[in-house]
C-alpha cells in the first residue's frame, strides 16, 4: 500500500481514472486511503486506526465458495446499471469489512454490493464491495473475474431455466472499461 508505484496508482484515481481492486487488492486500496469512509480525506493518515478495514473471517477459517451479491444504490461507475445479481467465488482468510459507522458509509452511497443469503466472512451489514466517494474507485473480496463466462458457474448447464448470461462478474470489468474509453 506504500509502494512507489501507489502513489501513481492514488494520484490516477483522484484524477478519476478507475481503479479496482480485488481481494488482497482491496486491501491494498484501503490500506492506501482510497477507500475511505464518509468525511475522510482519501490518503489521510490516520491518528489512531483506519475508518475501514479488512480483518479475519468470523468463522476464522478460510472460505472458498461461490456467493451471490446484490448491487446496492450508489454511484460507482463500475456497478452501474447492473440490477441483476452477481455470483461469483470467494477465495479468503482475512475478507471480514469492518467499518466505525456502516450507517454513514449506506447514506452515502459507498456500498455498492453485498451478499445476498450467506455472509461468508461475517462483514458488517454483509457488506462485499464498497467505493470511494466519487465512485471510480471499487474494492471487493469476491472474485468476479472468476464468472467471465457462463461456462465458469458450477452449476452450468444443469439448469436450462437459468439465463446464463444474468448472472455473470464480467459487467463489472464492461463498466470500467467503457469509463475508462469515455476519458
């Protein structure tokens, strides 16, 4: 998070580039002060702790399973117009969200996705991805790279019902790239 190459990284954000990250990249975008919570300045160092971190999972076990997310209201480029859930694995020991104040985080609109059924890591409100204010920057634990392709799901073909295509992570990447076409 206090690499050389995290200062290009958070100067590029705050200029609106996108930026995601995922799994260990979230916590990287956290422990970098892009993901801060409401009414925190992105990059501040803090006095006591961070406003938001990521801590063991409540089971204190690895979790490895697949998970399904709702998008929630916000205004992340990356999750937008997509009303349809999203099942995608997780793959963590230490994908637990902890935040001081989970309600000002909801009202401004920074939670973009949770989980929907099974909270695997015990994250507060089930919360699985959040973003900055300015909603170019995403951080999640789930692993929609892994669900590009209808075929990926482990359920595949087994129910003819299921649209193969609702239910895949590869819109979130579409987003950010047609944002980032749009620069």
């Amino acid at each position: 998070a206090h690499s050389p190459i995290m200062r290009d990284v958070v100067a590029k954000a705050r200029g609106g580039v996108p930026v995601l990250g995922i799994c260990n990249g979230f916590q990287v975008l956290i422990k970098a002060g892009l993901l801060p919570g409401p009414g925190e300045a992105p990059g501040a160092v803090w006095s006591e702790r961070p406003p938001a971190t990521l801590t063991h999972n409540a089971s204190g076990r690895f979790e490895c399973r697949w998970v399904t997310l709702r998008p929630q209201p916000s205004n992340c480029l990356w999750t937008e117009g997509i009303e349809d859930t999203i099942d995608c694995p997780i793959a963590h020991g230490e994908g637990r969200y902890v935040h001081p104040d989970v309600d000002a985080l909801t009202a401004a609109g920074q939670v973009t996705l949770t989980y929907v059924g099974a909270n695997p890591n015990g994250s507060i409100a089930s919360i699985a991805g959040v973003c900055n204010p300015a909603g170019n920057v995403l951080g999640l634990m789930p692993h929609p790279e892994n669900h590009l392709l209808p075929r990926q799901h482990p359920t595949a073909g087994l129910d003819p019902a299921r649209d193969p295509e609702r239910h895949l992570g590869l819109r979130i990447f579409r987003n950010g790239v047609a944002a980032a076409a749009q620069m």
